[in-house]
C-alpha cells in the first residue's frame, strides 16, 4: 500500500492470503461499472505513453518491449469493477487472516530464511525481524501469492480506463523508469491487477523510494531475490519512522466502562495516564514504562480485543493504512519470530 499510496482492494484476495494492495480488512470498495471507453482509442493512447516515454528519455530495449499492447487488458478491467464488498469485525478478520496454518508457515518460513534476514538485512536497518516477516506474510503469503499479471499491462489498462487515471498513469511511467534501469525485465515484472509488484507488493512508486539491492547483483530484486525482498520491507519500515529497539504494541485490559470515544490511535496518553482509567496489561499487571506514550485501540468496542499501540504501529501502518491490517501485521510478527 505500497507502496504506494494504495486505494481499496478487494478483501477476497487478502483473506485469501495475497495483499495485492496489501490487506483492507474492514471494507472493500463495490466498483459499479462504468462505460468503456471505445477500443479502437487503446492504441492511440499507447502510441501516446510511448511518445511521452521517450521524451522522459526512457528509451530502453524493455520500455518499447513492455509497450507493445495492442487492447486493454479485460482480466484488469472485470477485476477492477467488480470488487466484492465486505464489512467485517475485528474478531472476524481476526480468525480469517491469523490462521494457525498462516502462522506454522510463517514459522517455517522465518526457520529457513532467518540467516537471510539477520545477517544480511537487519545488520543494515535496525528494524524488527517480526514486523519484516509479518508484511511478507500478509501481502504475499510467504511470496506464494503475488500476481501473474504483466504490470505494465495492467497499469496501462487502468490508465486508459479513466478511473483514478492519473494515479495509474503516474504509476506506469514509474514502472517504465524501472525498465529502463534494467532492475527486471518485462516478462519477469508481475504483480496483482492494479500493479502492486513482487513478494513485497510495491506499487512502482515505492518500489524507486524504497527497493534495495541487498546481495549486490546490481538490480533491486523483488521478485526473487530473498535478501532484497526483506531489506526492500525493512527499508520501507525504516523509512516510516520505524524506532529500533521499541514494539509495535501489545494486547491490554481495558475496563468495559471506558468510553470508546477516549480511545483511537490519535488518543495518546501516557502509561501512567491509562493506568487512571483502569488499563493495564493483561490479569491487571501495571506498565513497566508508566512514562512511555501510546493509544488505546479497542477495534470491536467494549468487550473485544484492546491494544496499546506505540510509534512503531504507525510505521507498520504507512506500508498500509488500515489499524486491522498494522494490527495483524503485528501479531503475526509475534507469533513468528
């Protein structure tokens, strides 16, 4: 998200373990559909994209390569249209997506990888290894789900379509200039629908602020290179104000009598402040830190789960802005690691 700004994706994907855009827990947007643009157009467009392409002066071998579209992809268009609703609860996307086959595979995804991403990776950015494992675990479900559609493609189809079209324009010409680096080639940049790319799922935009080549091939890997997939996470995090040596945040005790409107990740209170209103952590134990500050997170109201969040919750937050998904994030990374 990523990444990105990402809008609504649907949450069918996301549950099912691919965060195309990442993971939009409590609602995913119904598209209605809108009237296709004539497509005898696509390829005057095309020849446009192409125009401005090499004024920008990207001119490589890959560019023209990814360029030659004759239609505008139909697969991207039903997808883009028909994005199923859902409202869920915190406690139903709760079960949905931190399923104990989602954490044993991430246990043994973090057991074989874990030399990768302590030596190579967090040497370089001082971020936790749970917060790393739990977006490769949500966006792709351990890099098993990312997406076979041909970005270019796809962002040029959603560019000519017209919905959020200079977003998807800006994107694509983001996604040219990494062609044009010769960081990957045409046929190996895959992503979901909308263009999120890779075991990370970038959007091109982050993918230039924030992609790293960490095992020095000379192409910031995605895709397939598990030293960069990690940093490229880790950079993200570290990017977002990540502060090394603190959590993200924890499970709480929140009396049923506190008001919800006190409570809200903009709420930030002091431990010893919470403590007056009765939050501790769990079977009523006080805060160690009573200095530290946090917000107060209560997603189902009174009666369901409560959280202490910190800094860190909200660098998790900017890979993806929606408190389920940092939430998730951060238990998974828990459980894992």
């Amino acid at each position: 998200m990523l990444v990105r700004r990402r809008f609504l994706h649907a949450a069918a994907a996301s549950l099912a373990g691919a965060g195309a855009f990442g993971l939009l827990p409590a609602r995913a947007a119904h598209r209605h559909p809108a009237a296709a643009r004539p497509a005898g157009d696509y390829a005057a467009f095309v020849a446009g994209i192409r125009r401005e392409a090499i004024r920008q002066g990207l001119t490589a071998d890959a560019v023209s390569q990814a360029l030659d579209l004759s239609a505008p992809n139909t697969q991207v268009i039903a997808r883009d249209r028909n994005q199923p609703e859902f409202h869920l609860t915190w406690a139903q996307y709760r079960s949905r997506v931190l399923t104990q086959r989602k954490i044993d595979d991430g246990r043994a995804a973090f057991a074989a990888r874990r030399a990768i991403l302590e030596q190579q990776v967090l040497t370089r950015y001082d971020v936790a290894a749970g917060a790393v494992m739990g977006i490769w675990g949500l966006e792709s479900a351990y890099g098993t789900i990312t997406g076979k559609f041909a970005v270019v493609d796809a962002l040029c189809t959603l560019a000519f379509e017209g919905r959020r079209a200079q977003f998807f324009h800006d994107e694509l010409f983001h996604a040219l200039t990494i062609l044009n680096a010769g960081d990957i080639t045409p046929e190996l940049m895959t992503g979901s629908y909308a263009g999120a790319m890779g075991q990370p799922q970038f959007m091109p935009s982050a993918y230039l602020k924030y992609a790293v080549d960490i095992d020095g091939d000379g192409r910031r890997d995605i895709w397939h290179s598990m030293p960069d997939i990690f940093g490229s996470i880790a950079s993200y995090l570290a990017g977002s104000g990540w502060v090394a040596g603190e959590t993200w945040g924890q499970e709480i005790s929140v009396p049923d009598s506190v008001a919800q409107s006190a409570l809200g990740r903009t709420q930030v209170r002091t431990l010893a402040q919470w403590m007056q209103m009765g939050i501790t952590q769990p079977g009523g134990v006080p805060f160690a830190r009573p200095e530290a500050t946090g917000a107060v997170l209560r997603p189902d109201g009174p009666g369901g789960d409560a959280f202490m969040v910190y800094r860190n919750f909200a660098a998790i937050r900017r890979y993806n802005p929606s408190d389920f998904y940092a939430l998730a994030v951060g238990l998974l990374g828990n459980e894992i690691t």
